[in-house]
C-alpha cells in the first residue's frame, strides 16, 4: 500500500494563509502547517545546528523536525539571499542523519523571485500541474499576499492607539480565516475591500505628534514575531506608531527594483550593495530621518554577517541625523527580560527627547 505524501513548510509570521493556499491548489496531496513556533521548536533547532548559524537556520529546522515527527513526507523552503541561500543543503542532511525519510525541495532561486523556476520545482513535487492552473493561483496568492501586507501597514500605525484592547489583532485573525478560503481574484478582491473597510472604522484615539519608530533589520527576525519576541506588540502597548520596510511585497515585488533609488539616497555613506537587505537599511535610516521619525530599532540575528556590515553605516547615519538607534540581536540564548529592559529604556529616552524638543 502506498503511504500519503504530506507537504509541510516551516512558519513565517501571517503567511501561512497565502503559502497554504497556493499549495493546496496546485498539489494533489495533504498540505499539513508546522505547529505555531514556540520554544520547542527553538530547543530543537538549536540542539542539532552547528554553533555558527543564524537563528532562522534554527527555528526552520525546528519547524521541519517538528512536523516530520507529524507525518510530514515532503518539505519545502522558500531559499534566502544571503548564505542561508546555501542552508537548504545542510538542513537536509542534518534530518537525514537524525533518521528522517523525506523528499526536500527549495522553492525560491539565489536572490529574487523566479516565475519559471517555481514552477519546475512544483513540477517535481505535481509533474501533471499545467502551467495556466499554476499562474492563475500563483498569481492569486501573491495578490493575497500584497493585499495583507497593505492591511498590515495600517495595523501597525494604529494598533498601539486602539480604544478596545484587542479589536485589531482580533479582526485580523477573522480576516486571515476568510482570505484561507477565497478561490478568485473577484472574491479576493471583496474580501480585501471588506475588511479594509472594517479596519477603518475600528475606533482608536491616536495624538497628533505621538512617538513613531521604524524596525529595519534582517528579514526573517522582521517578519516572524517569535525570533524577536513579538517586538512590535511591545511597541503597541507604548503607544507608539510603528513601521516596517520589509514584508513579502517588497521581497518579492519591489527590492531588486529599487537598489538604485536606494543608493541615490546615501550616496555619501554607500556606493554598491552589501548583500541581503544591508544598503537597504542604510537608506531606511535616512528615510526615516527624513520623515520626522522619533527612532529607530534594527534587529538581526546574532552573526548576520551583512547586517553586521551595515551597522557602523547605519551609526554614521544616525549620528549625522540625530535619529536615536537601539540594535538588538537574536539567538537561541538570548533574554527576554533583557530585551524588555533595554526596550523600556529605549522608550523613556525618546519621551524625554520629545519633551524636550517641545
């Protein structure tokens, strides 16, 4: 008798729904989720990574472990711009030498979204998917995805300004449950509209000159909420507007586009890329600047090697600006209440900063 194929992919903030729903529809076979990230999936990771890797290398491996041991067969993987492009490779043979039997696919090309190469790849997992059922849902889903993140723009500038504790993140998840079950761009298209709508006419008393901070940083501590302890929740409860550069959209969509406007922006401080998202927050600082922001929160994992790079820039524009900066970075060792304190502290200088430029 021949066992059930089960396809499963680690977790990344929100986009569980749009993944999980290109999958379903383009693969004849189970699509299971990895559990929610927890410090289950950090102990694991942690336990069979070598020493030197970055904590997304950790939470990923995790997540494969703890789904493999759910039924898991097939595992897929987005692939990154930076060495963890390379990472696939090695978590394969790591769950192989734990005794793991299952077949390993990595989505994604070296550094930019590839039409043609997503769809050999799913080729391999479906071989009779033809390619008009996969451009229309692909299609579907990266529209799912620009819809949420344009929802998630809004969240984050009036969160921390709600008048009924909880009526966003609530609101949100009843939106994400109706996304998971859209089936064409007309009924996506009301769905988004819907609940833009609704988003809109959630109550919230936001003053006009309250504190406004920008998150730069690696992408995946950017986007998954656990690596970095749910950062801009803690940011919400101080009431403070909050944005972030970098989504699926800009990965997907808008960064390869947008390396020379970047550079034009900071020609004194950068002329070439540093690899992965490094020059982009080198500009970030000085978009931020610019705008009037009150500070600024770059996170990364611990040995990002070019985020590492970026941050004597990045303190260069920072000074010149005098843009206040907190850098934080993440492992399976770091302290929450550490990370509390400094936030805390970080929060009461920019306070006094604006009483005092009043």
């Amino acid at each position: 008798m021949e066992s059930k194929e089960v396809v499963s992919f680690p977790q990344l903030g929100n986009y569980y729904v749009p993944i999980t729903f290109l999958l379903k529809r383009l693969l004849k076979k189970e699509v299971k989720m990895a559990p929610p990230m927890s410090k289950k999936t950090i102990d694991l990771g942690s336990k069979f990574s070598p020493d030197s890797v970055c904590i997304p290398f950790k939470y990923n491996l995790g997540n494969f472990i703890e789904t493999l041991d759910q039924g898991a067969t097939i595992l897929v993987q987005a692939g990154g711009g930076c060495r963890y492009g390379y990472y696939a490779e090695v978590q394969e043979q790591i769950l192989k030498d734990l005794g793991y039997h299952f077949k390993f696919y990595t989505l994604l090309d070296q550094r930019h979204f590839a039409p043609w190469y997503l769809y050999r790849t799913l080729r391999k997992i479906e071989p009779h998917l033809s390619f008009p059922k996969y451009a229309y849902y692909t299609l579907l889903a990266l529209k799912m995805v620009q819809d949420m993140d344009q929802i998630d723009h809004y969240v984050r500038a009036h969160i921390g300004f709600e008048t009924t504790e909880g009526s966003f993140e609530k609101l949100q998840q009843e939106m994400l449950t109706q996304l998971s079950k859209v089936h064409t761009f007309l009924g996506l298209h009301r769905c988004y509209k819907k609940y833009q709508k609704k988003f809109r006419n959630l109550p919230f008393q936001k003053p006009e000159h309250c504190l406004k901070v920008g998150i730069i940083g690696e992408l995946y501590t950017s986007m998954e909420p656990f690596s970095n302890y749910f950062l801009e929740k803690q940011l919400a409860k101080m009431q403070i507007e909050v944005r972030r550069f970098t989504d699926l959209t800009y990965l997907l969509f808008q960064k390869r586009y947008q390396e020379r406007k970047l550079l034009r922006k900071i020609p004194d401080y950068c002329r070439y890329t540093i690899g992965a998202d490094g020059m982009d927050n080198v500009a970030r600082c000085k978009i931020l600047a610019d705008e009037g922001y009150d500070g600024v929160i770059h996170i990364k994992p611990f040995g990002c090697t070019p985020e590492i790079g970026a941050m004597p820039i990045i303190a260069k524009v920072c000074e010149k600006e005098q843009l206040p900066i907190i850098y934080f970075s993440f492992d399976s060792n770091t302290s929450e209440v550490g990370i509390q304190t400094r936030l805390e502290a970080f929060y009461d200088m920019l306070v006094m900063r604006k009483e005092k430029s009043k």
